[in-house]
C-alpha cells in the first residue's frame, strides 16, 4: 500500500479522538510498522488479552496475527495484559481498542469509565471470541457488546451462513456458507434486534447449539459515532493461521477504525 504523507490522513469516525494520536510525544508505547519509509503514527489500536478466567491457548497467536494485519494497514498496535492504559490520557491516543479472547472481571470500577468515556468519543471496540465471555457485572459493557456468552458444546466442524456478503468488508471475502472448525458460541439471547448481523451459524450443521435456527455468530454495531465488531470465532489457535478468518477479522477491524477499504487491497 502507498505510505500516506501525513499520518494523520483519516476522516470520518477515526476523526474522532485521534488528535492525539498524530502527537508521538503523546503515544503510548507502539509497535510501529518496521519496513522501510516513515513511521506511520496512525491510527493506534490496543490489544488487550487480559484474563480473570478461562485463558485460551490461541492469544498468543491472535496478538500476532492481529497485529501483523493492522501494521499491514499502517495501524499502530499496543498488545497488553495490564490495565494500566485504561485512563482518559492513554485512551485518547487509540482510535480502538480489541479485547481478544479477554475474560472475566478484568477492568476496575476507574478503569471501567474511562473506557466509557472512549466509547462514548467515538472509540471502535473489537471483540474476539471470549471477548462475550467478559465482564459479565458491567452493564455498559454487556450492552455495547450486544448479548453475552452462556455456553457451547465441544470444539467441532459447523457451517456459517454469510449473512451480510458484499454488504460489509468483515464478510466481502467469504464464501456464502462456509465450513469450519471452531468453539461455537451459544450468547443469553439473540443481538438480532440491535445488531447487523454479519454472520449465523447453522444448528443443525453441528452439535449442541441452543439458540435454534436463527444463531447469530458476528455482528456489528454503531452507537452514537462508535463502531463495533465482534467476531465469536477464533477459539482455536489454527484460527490465526486461516486465510479466511485473517480476511474477516482485518474487514471487520478496518470498518470499525473507519478504515477506507482501499487500504487493505
Ligand atoms: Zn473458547
């Protein structure tokens, strides 16, 4: 892709809290692109992986695959377990944050509103997998998220229905139904009503699901200037090596960064 001469190239919903974000003495510590040209200071994302329950062996490789998609796209990634860049003045620096596979209680009460505060600027939230399975006290979080996890049953083959196809950069990519192998997500009810949906997955294509024919798996949302993605898929660490599921995670993040398209190609 051709290096921007500002790196302070991106309108719309990436207007939003990025000011700072184009200010290096105002960065938290990044990890810039390393190839050749200059640096490109924007936007910035965190990755934040903390877990309070359950630990997913597959982290590891999603802070590297998600990180490698986004330098791709000239994105600034911090990866961290700490909470310690929940405050008002490290998150003014982020155009969005990504809880990849967090869970449990992980942010305290300070914590908690100063990322209601970024949300409420105009921030992106991405959640990944276990991101549903967070948090599951804080009522802001809940509802920014759409539905949370109940359960699933084993780790096996199913079939998603693309719902959303052309309509939307996280599903573009792929195939009208799609075959593959993942922890299938069953949420407390259905983010139908409030969400666009991006993809379901097929009941009956598999064993043990409970939210019967119509089974939301990724959505999108957009409260107020803030966009959100969140993805069920990406429990195994064989997810993270997937061309297809690398082509859903890189469309949803860029659409929720309000990333032009074109940058991806
Ligand atoms: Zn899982």
């Amino acid at each position: 892709m051709q290096r921007p001469p500002s790196p302070c190239r991106f309108a719309g919903p990436l207007a939003l809290g990025l000011s700072l974000a184009c200010s290096p003495e105002r960065s938290v510590e990044t990890l810039s692109p390393a190839s050749g040209g200059a640096p490109s200071r924007a936007p910035g994302l965190l990755i934040f992986s903390k877990t309070a329950g359950y630990r997913h062996a597959s982290i590891g490789k999603g802070i590297a695959a998600v990180s490698a998609l986004c330098e791709e796209g000239g994105i600034s990634v911090t990866a961290t377990e700490h909470t310690d860049l929940f405050t008002d003045e490290a998150l003014r620096s982020l155009a969005g944050v990504v809880f990849l596979s967090t869970t449990g209680d992980v942010l305290n009460d300070a914590e908690q509103a100063a990322f209601e505060r970024f949300i409420e600027r105009g921030g992106a939230f991405i959640g990944i997998h276990a991101a549903a399975d967070t948090e599951p006290d804080w009522p802001f979080y809940r509802s920014l998220l759409g539905a949370h996890f109940k359960s699933h049953p084993a780790i096996q083959q199913a079939e998603l229905r693309n719902e959303a196809q052309a309509s939307h950069p996280a599903t573009r990519p792929l195939p009208k139904t799609w075959q593959r192998r993942d922890e299938w997500y069953d949420f407390d009810h259905s983010p139908r009503p409030i969400a666009n949906i991006l993809l379901t997955v097929d009941e009956d294509s598999y064993t043990g699901g409970t939210m019967g024919e119509d089974h939301p798996i990724a959505w999108t949302r957009e409260i107020g200037s803030s966009r959100v993605f969140y993805t069920a898929l990406g429990h195994t660490e064989e997810s993270f090596e997937e061309p297809l599921f690398l082509e859903h995670l890189r469309g949803g993040i860029f659409w929720a960064l309000g990333l032009p398209e074109s940058d991806t190609e």
